[in-house]
C-alpha cells in the first residue's frame, strides 16, 4: 500500500497548445519533448485504512489550498480504477524543480503521483496506461512517464483512451542538452490552462498553428533519428515562435514574453552568426530554455549569463522517466 516514484520534467521541442476536450485534458495537436535530468519530483503515496482524507506534504509542508484539491481530485480518478473508493493516502513529495527556471513542476509532479499511487494500489499498469491517467492529471505530465524524446499521442478517440505519450528515442540516443535561462524580472502571469482557452476560443491563427503541426513532427522526427542539430533546432524554434503567435492574435491579446526574454533570442541568433549553434524555445512564460551541444557547454554558459536580466543558467542533460524507489 506504499510506494515511491521519481519523475524528471521535460521541455517540449513541439508545443502542446490547446486542448479539445478541457475535462479529461485531451488535446487538439500532438506534441514532443525532451525529459530533462536535472529537474524531478520524488513522491511517497502510502494507502491507509485509517484516514478519512488524503493529506499532502510538498517539501515538508502540509498542503490545503488549491494544490491539494488537484492532487486529491487525481487520486479519486485512480481509486476509481481500483475500485477503491474510500481509501485515503498520505502523500509527501520532494519538488527539485527551480520554480524561477520557469519549469512547470506539474509535469514532474503528476508523474510522480501517478506511478507511485498507482503502484501502491498495486495496478499492472503499461507505461502507455500508466501515461494515459497522468495526462488527466497535467496535459504535459504525460510525456514524463519517459526518459529521452517522447510524443504525446492526441488520439481520435472522446474517452481519451487512445490519448498517451510514446517514447521516441532513449536518453542515451544523443547527448542533447538544455540551459534554462532565469530572468531577474517577474511578470503576472497567464496560466498555460487560461491562456490555451483564449487561444482556443479566440485567436484566428489557432487554426494555421493545429495545422502546422504534422509537417513539424515528421521533420522533428527525421532530425532526432539523424541526430541532425541543426534540423531539430530550427523546427523547435520555429514551432515555439508559431504557438507564442497564436497568443499575439487571442482576444484580448497577451503575450508571456518579457524585454529580456526578446534579448535572450537575440543573443542565441548571435550565437548562431557566430558559429556557435544554438536554438531556443519557450514555454508559457517569460524564461527562455536553450538547446546547445555539449562542445558549446562554456561559450553558451558565458554568452547567456552576460545577458542583462538574466539572473541564472541552469544546465542539464536528457534525463530518464519514471523510476520506482
Ligand atoms: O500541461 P500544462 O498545462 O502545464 O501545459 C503545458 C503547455 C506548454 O508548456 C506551454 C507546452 C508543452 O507542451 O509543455
């Protein structure tokens, strides 16, 4: 009745940028990522017969706001599938996401819930299974499940029983790595759950944007098969700048970019002038993440902490998925 889960986070390479169905989070377009190593959540989710509601710790602290209701409202769909309606848990996870690297940690986060409570109610789930319940938990979580390159499936289907992540290409198929750029400025912030429904509901490129994602994903594909940088660097870039356009076209209009946001792709373009290859991608906020090679590790290190507002760079390689401890 006890068990205990790790999962990392990952950086989509193609976005996934609204949802057809926002209940069971189904989405309109598939998506690709890369799980990060140095960015994980660890969660103990221990089954007992005694309590009469879930309680859940996050780094040590009790949780009971908004956070929590997420979490219990995951495991009902879990006790569900077991047919264990009125069984509680206890829940202490360990965050090691850097909340200011812009790193959503819902994607480590429902990983980690979803592996450890369902292993602890002793649920043979396939890792596709095991993806399908966790992207009800946080769309992008799904991709956790794991290590390396991994498709989101959109599926056809409107039970959402053919909507999983898949893997694509282990951690060790190519030493890719990332730098997440931390900016000093904070700005408020649209939620990636409100700012998909404007998009959604409102913006006129929205359509260019679903349509403009197969051609992306089987060019992705080829590159990271080929492990061609160049090829998988341009089509993440140009794929982020496409899903941040749709929210320049949304009513109202917003944007999650910052001053220095637009310096950070400024510098990565010079990099690029300068011989040294590098591309970016952005997430639902103003932090700019940077896809480099290992040989360029120092210039790019150099290059982006010289930035004006940019507080930190924080590296890290491709890491693996779900592990049980
Ligand atoms: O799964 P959510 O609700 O955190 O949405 C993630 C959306 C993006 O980070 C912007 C894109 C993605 O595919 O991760």
């Amino acid at each position: 009745m006890k068990a205990t889960a790790k999962a990392h986070t990952n950086i989509a390479l193609i976005k996934y940028w609204g949802k057809r169905d926002e209940s069971i989070i189904l989405p309109t377009n598939n998506s690709l990522s890369l799980t990060l190593d140095g960015f994980y959540t660890q969660t103990t989710v221990e089954f007992k017969a005694e309590l009469k509601e879930d309680v859940f710790y996050l780094d040590n602290t009790i949780v009971t706001d908004g956070q929590y209701n997420r979490v219990t409202k995951f495991l009902d769909l879990i006790r569900g599938y077991a047919q264990k309606h009125t069984l509680f848990a206890e829940i202490h996870s360990i965050n090691k996401v850097p909340t200011a690297a812009g790193f959503a940690s819902s994607a480590s986060g429902f990983a980690a819930l979803a592996a450890a409570a369902t292993k602890a109610l002793d649920l043979k789930l396939s890792e596709h299974e095991l993806s399908r319940i966790t992207r009800q938990g946080s769309g992008s979580a799904c991709r956790s499940i794991y290590g390396g390159f991994a498709e989101w499936e959109k599926g056809i289907k409107e039970d959402g029983s053919d909507s999983y992540a898949i893997p694509i290409a282990p951690k060790d198929h190519w030493d890719i790595r990332v730098a997440a750029v931390v900016l000093s400025s904070k700005m408020k912030k649209v939620s990636s759950r409100e700012g998909m429904k404007r998009t959604v509901d409102t913006s006129p490129f929205f359509k260019s944007w679903v349509d403009s994602i197969p051609s992306d994903l089987d060019a992705i594909k080829q590159g990271i098969n080929d492990r061609n940088f160049e090829m998988v660097g341009k089509i993440a870039e140009a794929n982020c700048l496409k899903m941040h356009a749709t929210t320049l076209g949304a009513t109202p209009p917003f944007t999650y970019w910052h001053d220095t946001t637009v310096s950070v792709m400024q510098t990565v373009k010079q990099l690029r002038e300068h011989g040294v290859p590098a591309y970016f991608t952005i997430d639902a906020g103003p932090n700019v993440k940077v896809l480099y090679l290992p040989e360029n590790e120092e210039k790019i290190k150099k290059a982006l902490r010289e930035i004006p507002g940019v507080t930190d760079v924080i590296l890290s390689r491709a890491g693996q998925g779900v592990t049980y401890l």
